[in-house]
C-alpha cells in the first residue's frame, strides 16, 4: 500500500520543478515546523532555493502571505517569495541559508545579533496594526493558559486539580490576562525568537509570523531573551532588556516606565511559559513530536526565577512546587 504522503511528495516536486524552470530540480528537507508546514531545499543548475510546503487542507499559506505583505511594507526583512500557488500551498523563497540565529548565537557575538534582532522588532512594533489582525484578547489569552492546565498538568503529569487548587489557578490566569490586557498594544509577532530569525546581511530575516496579532508590547522583547531553546544569565537578559527599551523610547513605540516595563515583562512571560508548556505537552501526545517536552525544564527555571517577586502568583508557585515538581520526578524516574 502506498504511503498516504507520496501523492503530496510527487505534487511538491513537480510544482517546483515547473516553478524553477528545472526539469532536473531536487529536494531535500530543510525543516519542519512544530505544525504541519514544512520546508524543502531545492537544488538547480542556477542554485538554491526553498521550497514551502503548507498543505491547504491544514494550514492555508494565505494568512502567512498576508503577514508577509504588511511586515514588507513596514521595512522588516522577511523572506522574498519568487513564485506561489496558494491554492496548492506552495511558495518558493528566497534561500536565506542552513543555519538561524539559533544555531549561530553564543556569548561573544549575542550582543550584536540581538541589536540586529531588535532594530527588525522596533520595524515591527511601529507597524500600525490593520482592521484585520486578529486581537490578543482576554479569550485568547486565556485559551492559550487553559493548554497548561490540560495538556501538561492533566494529560502528561496526571496531576488532577481539587476544587480549591483549579480556582486559585484560575485567579492567577485571570491576573496575567487583565496585565496583559493593560500593556501598550502593538503588533505583536507571537514568537519572536532565535530560532524564527535567519541571519542576513540586511537582517536578520523574520520567520514564522503568521499568527501575528495585536498584543502586549512585552510579549515579543521578552519571547526573543527567554527563549523557548536557550537561556541566558538573568543580569544579561536585564541588559539586552534595557537596551530594548530605550531603543523602542527613542522610536516613539508606546513602552511604559523602565520599572512598570520589568514587570509587564515578569508577568506576560508567566503567560507565555504555561502556555509554552501545555503546546510542548500536547505535541508530544497528540502529535507524536516528543523532543519539544525535553525543553520543559527550561520554563520551570524561567518560571523559578520570576514567581517570587510577584505575591499575586504565590498560588502558582505552590501549584509547582506542591504537584507539578514531584508528578516531574515521578516520571522521570519511571523512564527507561
């Protein structure tokens, strides 16, 4: 029996043999992300290209293009398209190389790559957010908490909430949303991190935006220094932090008082650490990517280091260290 993909396999390999000009065209994953979309190293007699593959019948390529075109427009640098079929989800891009700002950053060369990354986020936040961008509203904010509390703590650790526990966890969501809510709104990329920007000489390229919305203007600063991949020293991260904000002042962007800033950076990344954690938990138990959930640790430490300065999250805080930490070692403990 046939494999389910080759009809897809063959369809991408001639398009993109028709959209090259090259009979002779090959590909090769380049990568894939955590959802369906999936990208493809095209190699010609003329050289490179990329190859996305966004299948309609999961994820429509319209939205990303959509994006793509507002972001140009505002002076970031996105990746050039050069032929599309959006009713297939085909696009084929400009090749901007192996290797994100993930894979090349380290301690010597952090400080420049990050100011490159935060002169493409100011273009970015100073885009006047149109009619149709979806709003990071309290609906949304709030769905994405919910995925902690049923993919990680219910669906991977088995932790069941009593009554008291599920309604002090509620009171903490409802505080992260109505901060979240209160911020500066501006666009907002929603992952704005090492591993979604490229390193290009009038970059770096910006990656994976098409879930933008209007948000919190914390949201993207604090995604790019709390990474969901690596971790940096506290004392750096408050550096590249101040960095980022009297950057955004001197533009004019809409950002508060250093100190109301420090702390809309605590709590909307409290948000985006639960969040984090429930879709690296559902990834591995609905759709069977399990290396995403190597990374939760991560979040515990980011979540460690943020938690005691805020008395309003103490509910959490005992949550963790109550259920969360020993259901973590039982696990770990019961693994091969």
């Amino acid at each position: 029996m046939a494999d389910a993909s080759e009809p897809r396999d063959a369809h991408r390999l001639q398009w993109a043999r028709a959209a090259l000009g090259d009979p002779g065209a090959t590909l090769q994953r380049a990568s894939m992300d955590a959802g369906f979309r999936s990208y493809w190293r095209a190699t010609t007699a003329g050289g490179t290209r990329i190859v996305m593959d966004s299948p309609p019948d999961k994820d429509d390529v319209r939205p990303w293009l959509r994006v793509r075109a507002l972001l140009r427009t505002g002076g970031v640098r996105v990746p050039e398209v050069l032929a599309g079929d959006e009713a297939a989800g085909f696009l084929l891009l400009e090749d901007l190389g192996v290797d994100t700002l993930l894979q090349v950053l380290d301690d010597a060369n952090a400080d420049t790559l990050f100011d490159a990354a935060c002169a493409q986020l100011w273009a970015l936040q100073a885009i006047a957010p149109p009619d149709w961008l979806p709003r990071y509203d309290a609906a949304l904010l709030m769905r994405e908490l919910r995925l902690f509390d049923t993919w990680f703590l219910e669906r991977h650790l088995g932790v069941a909430l009593d009554a008291q526990a599920h309604d002090a966890l509620a009171d903490v969501y409802a505080t992260l949303v109505a901060r979240a809510l209160a911020q500066p709104q501006v666009l907002v990329h929603r992952d704005f991190m090492p591993r979604n920007l490229m390193p290009a000489a009038d970059g770096p390229a910006v990656l994976d935006f098409q879930d933008a919305v209007v948000g919190p203007i914390a949201y993207d600063p604090l995604s790019l220094f709390k990474d969901a991949f690596l971790s940096w020293p506290q004392p750096r991260v408050d550096a590249w932090l101040d960095r980022y904000h009297a950057g955004a002042r001197s533009r004019g962007l809409p950002v508060p008082a250093r100190d109301v800033f420090a702390a809309d950076v605590d709590l909307i990344g409290v948000q985006r650490h639960l969040k984090v954690l429930g879709i690296f938990a559902r990834l591995h138990h609905r759709d069977d990517k399990p290396r995403y959930l190597a990374d939760a640790p991560r979040f515990l430490a980011y979540l460690d280091g943020v938690l005691p300065r805020h008395a309003q999250l103490a509910p959490l805080a005992a949550l963790i260290d109550r259920q969360v930490r020993p259901a973590l070692a039982a696990a770990a403990g019961a693994s091969p």
